[in-house]
C-alpha cells in the first residue's frame, strides 16, 4: 500500500506501527529500505522473514543523527568521527564496534553495527517520528527479495512484498545505488562496499588512506558476487566487444536489451536499447530501473558496456559487475 511519505500525518502512523513492532518500507537518497526499530529482535526477525535472507547476514541500522549513533556503538573511532563529520546526513555507513545488548539480530550476531543516518526529507522526518515513539533506530536493508535488484521507486517495493506493507513514497532516490560501507573497526578504514562517493572523497574526510576488503571481512549480501541480478542473465562487455557483437547481431529477432553508450548499428524487432548516461551520477541513478524495466519487457539476454574506469564509475562498476556474476 503507497502512501504519501510527505504527510506528517501518515509519518505518524508510520512511526506507531514501527514502534509497535510492524515493518515499513520507506524511502532514502540512496535506495528504498525496509525497516524495523533496530533494538526489537522479533521485530528485525520479520525484515528477514519477508526478504528471505539469511539471518547472518548483517542489516545497517539507521539513526536520526550523530548522537543516535552512540545508542548502538560501544565506540566511534576517531576515523568514523571524521566520516560521520563530513558525510552525515548521507550516503555513508560506517562499520563500529556494537554495544553489548542491543541490535543483536540486526548485527547478524556480529559483534560489529552498521550505522547511516541518511538524508532524504521522509527518511529523516521518520526516523524523528519513531524516536519520540521511543524508537532509537531503524534496521533497513534494501527493500527487495533477496538477491534480487534493490528498489529506487515505491512501486518497485509493492512488486516484492505482501500487498498491505506500507509503503512511504517518497519518489524516485536520487543517488540510485546503496551507500558507501566503510568498516572502521580494524585499525584503518576498509572501503566494503562502494557507492557513489569517490575513494578520494572518502580518504580525504578520513585523513587516511582506505583499504581494500582482505579474506577476514565478514561475509555480507552486499558484498556477495551474484547480488543486484535482474532476471534476464546480464553481460558486461568491453565497448569493441559489444560492437562487434551487435554488428553480428544484424536484425536478428533475439529478445535483447542492450545499456550502451556505442548506439547499435542495426535494430532489430526484438532490440531494446537504452542509452547509458555520460554521466556516472546520473547513471547511478537510473540503473536499477533501467534493469527492472528490461526484465518487465520480457528480455531474455541484457548485454551492458562497460561503464569507463574512472573513480566516479566504482559503485556503477561494482553493481553491474555483480549482476553479471549471477
Ligand atoms: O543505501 C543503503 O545502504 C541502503 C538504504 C536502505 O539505506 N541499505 C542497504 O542495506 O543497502 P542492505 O541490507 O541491503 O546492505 C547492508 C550491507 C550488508 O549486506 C553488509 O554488506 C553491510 O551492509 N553490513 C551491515 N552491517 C555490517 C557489519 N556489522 N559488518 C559488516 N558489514 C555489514
Ligand atoms: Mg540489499
């Protein structure tokens, strides 16, 4: 059920129902969430339940701001101070040590939290609703089955859950892609997940240099290969080798859609083609849609260039390149 997320009124009633326990899916900048309050484990339990993922796989815990931060982290360290310094309200999670007691089934059972105080009007105005309701945060992953692509409208949501969840519309995420995860709890900031903040963004809030994910990082969905998938197997091709695909395709009547920026030479009755945006931001943006609306016409293959390998490109990159790898 959508309802106008831009209605003090229905923020209200969205913040009783969280505080009583019930799920929400609301919007953010980055991608839409479905949430429950973070210090009820039954509650989280039912996040899990409907998205169909497994329980240890961790869930970011999202606060109104710095200070709710601390309800849930035994420590912030210096560096997560600068990042939440410089990035907060926005698409930034930090990785801190958790206080003993609360948000053990949102953490996965880790002994880790993941943190994001995001900034888009309804998320914020909620998550100052349910605090006066008593609620400290909200768990909230992607609102979307697991493994399947994470929504950026409201009617992406109503596609993949029970038809009376409610759904705040906040319209189209502007950012598109999930947060940058920065783990901040090994002694130098590990870049986990990346979004569409650049490293050189991220390092120079920091102070420091980040790190690359080594064997010992937690094993998350977010970070799994075959994540963000739309139906229709996807290729990532390099520019000539798409190209040459397509100059072979001819007018053959293949189900195919193809995201490029290289236009095909020929279109055949079965081609789809969507431009891929010069622009990494405004790529970002559309890309999850763009994926949804390839499988809504029925395709049977997606062929996709690859996106140029500059920084503002990585979180583009590492979307695509996971939705190949399914
Ligand atoms: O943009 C976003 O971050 C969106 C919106 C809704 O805020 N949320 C999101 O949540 O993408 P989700 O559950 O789909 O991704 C959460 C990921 C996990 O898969 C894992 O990679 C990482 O965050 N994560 C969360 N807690 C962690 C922890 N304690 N240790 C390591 N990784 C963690
Ligand atoms: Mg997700």
């Amino acid at each position: 059920m959508i309802v106008d997320g831009s209605d003090p009124e229905v923020i209200e009633r969205a913040a009783k129902l969280l505080a009583a326990g019930e799920l929400v899916a609301f919007p953010t900048e980055t991608v839409y969430g479905l949430a429950a309050r973070a210090d009820d484990d039954s509650a989280v339990g039912k996040i899990f339940a409907a998205k169909g993922r497994p329980a240890d796989h961790p869930l970011i815990v999202h606060v109104a701001d710095a200070d709710g931060a601390r309800v849930f982290a035994s420590q912030v360290p210096p560096v997560a101070v600068r990042l939440v310094a410089t990035f907060w309200p926005g698409p930034l999670t930090i990785i801190v040590p958790r206080a003993a007691g609360i948000a053990e089934a949102a953490a996965g059972g880790q002994s880790s939290i993941g943190l994001r105080c995001p900034a888009h009007p309804v998320a914020r105005a909620l998550l100052a609703a349910a605090r006066r309701h008593g609620v400290p945060g909200l768990a909230a992953p992607s609102a979307n089955r697991f493994g399947r692509i994470s929504p950026t409208r409201a009617e992406h949501v109503t596609k993949e859950f029970r038809a009376d969840l409610m759904v705040l519309d906040g319209g189209p995420c502007e950012i598109g892609i999930e947060s940058s995860i920065v783990d901040c709890t090994r002694g130098h900031p590990v870049l986990l997940r990346p979004g569409l903040l650049t490293r050189a963004q991220i390092e120079a809030a920091a102070g420091e240099p980040l790190h690359d994910p080594d064997a010992s990082a937690p094993r998350a969905s977010g970070t799994l290969e075959a994540h963000y998938a739309p139906r229709a197997p996807l290729r990532l091709m390099p520019t000539a080798q798409l190209r040459s695909a397509l100059d072979m395709l001819g007018g053959s009547n293949l189900r195919l859609a193809v995201y490029s920026r290289v236009s095909p030479v020929s279109t055949g009755p079965g081609l789809v083609h969507r431009t891929m945006p010069a622009r990494a931001a405004d790529a970002a943006r559309e890309l999850f849609s763009v994926l949804r609306a390839f499988d809504d016409e029925g395709v049977r293959l997606i062929w996709v260039e690859e996106p140029p390998a500059d920084a503002e490109w990585e979180g583009v990159r590492d979307r695509l390149r996971r939705a190949a790898a399914s």
